[in-house]
C-alpha cells in the first residue's frame, strides 16, 4: 500500500499518494497530478503549484519511479530535478582585422579617401499625396476604369456602366493608404 504524504497545496493542506523520492525531494500522485514536494509544501512555478502529468514529467522522475535512481547510492544535488530558466548568452566575436602593410602612399590614399565632402541632408515636405482618380476593373472583360474618388468618398457602393461590354458593375470604394475599388459582378 502506497505511503501517504500530508503536503501544502494552494493555501490547503492535502493528502497524496508518494510515488518516490530524491534527496529531500518527493514525488506524490494527487487526483492524477503529479507535484514535487519539498520541506513539506509542492514546488512553485510562478504563484501556481508545479505539477506534472505522466508524460510532461521530467526524465530524472520517470527513471525514478522506474527504479533507476536509488536515493540512497546517489545523494549529489545534481541528480535532483530543478526547475530553472535558461538564458541563451551571446558571446560576440571579435573581428580578426588583418595588419595593413603602413606604406606613405597607402596611408595618403586613406587620408584622401577619409575626407569625403558632407552633403546637407534636404528636407523633404511630408504631404500626402492628394488622390483625385481609383482604378477599377470590370470583373466581365477586365477593363480598366478610372473613377473619381468624390464619386465614392462617402464608402456606399455605387454601379458603373463598362466602356467595353457596356455591363453594369458595382464599386465600392475601400480606404486603405490610398483608395482601391472593390467590384461585383451581376449576373
């Protein structure tokens, strides 16, 4: 019969079933969840209970709970699961820069190249554009329209006559960063 463990759990004191132990680390099974219990209350992740399922459970437990690790033979600290959070630490690397041969001619051409003239910077008014015509394609022949964007400004949508196949159509106008015109056909 399964040894039961008297734990704190999320401001309660619960009973569970022990599965196993680490150190001074236990594993108990409570209503089907699996907590790591350690000076008498679970392991927090955060402000919840760290808990595992049967299969998210980490490699050291399940060797544990299949006898593997026998507390007893190995009491180091780092057969005990932790939980922790890595960080990925970049290391940057330093450019070999390879040693220029110092010639006088070579340094004046770098002298000569190290006093480029500094053009102003213009500044350019940022006015949108105004735009007065839509295109628009007949989705009967494909055709091409140019519609008046005050014909549609108001976002109804409104019927065209083609040039071509003399069909109506209707376009709506859809304000994007300029208008495009939405079409439908009829038939």
């Amino acid at each position: 019969m399964p040894e039961a463990i008297s734990f704190w759990l999320d401001n309660k004191m619960v009973s569970a079933h022990k599965v196993t132990e680490i150190g001074d680390q236990v594993l108990v099974d409570y209503r089907g969840k699996f907590y790591v219990i350690k000076n008498g209350s679970a392991l927090m992740k955060g402000s919840r209970p760290l808990h595992y399922s049967k299969s998210s459970m980490p490699v050291n437990w399940k060797k544990a709970m299949r006898g593997e690790i026998i507390a007893e033979t190995e009491p180091d600290d780092e057969i005990l699961p932790m939980v922790s959070v890595t960080k990925r630490i970049r290391v940057k690397k330093e450019r070999e820069r390879p040693m220029p041969e110092t010639s006088p001619e070579t340094v004046t051409q770098q002298a000569a190249a190290s006093k480029t003239t500094i053009r102003p910077v213009k500044k350019i008014d940022a006015k949108p554009v105004a735009q007065t015509m839509v295109a628009a394609q007949c989705p009967y022949c494909g055709q091409k329209h140019e519609i008046p964007v005050e014909k549609g400004r108001n976002g109804r949508p409104f019927f065209v006559t083609c040039t071509k196949c003399t069909v109506d159509f209707a376009v709506r106008f859809v304000p994007v960063t300029l208008f495009q015109a939405q079409v439908a056909a009829f038939k």
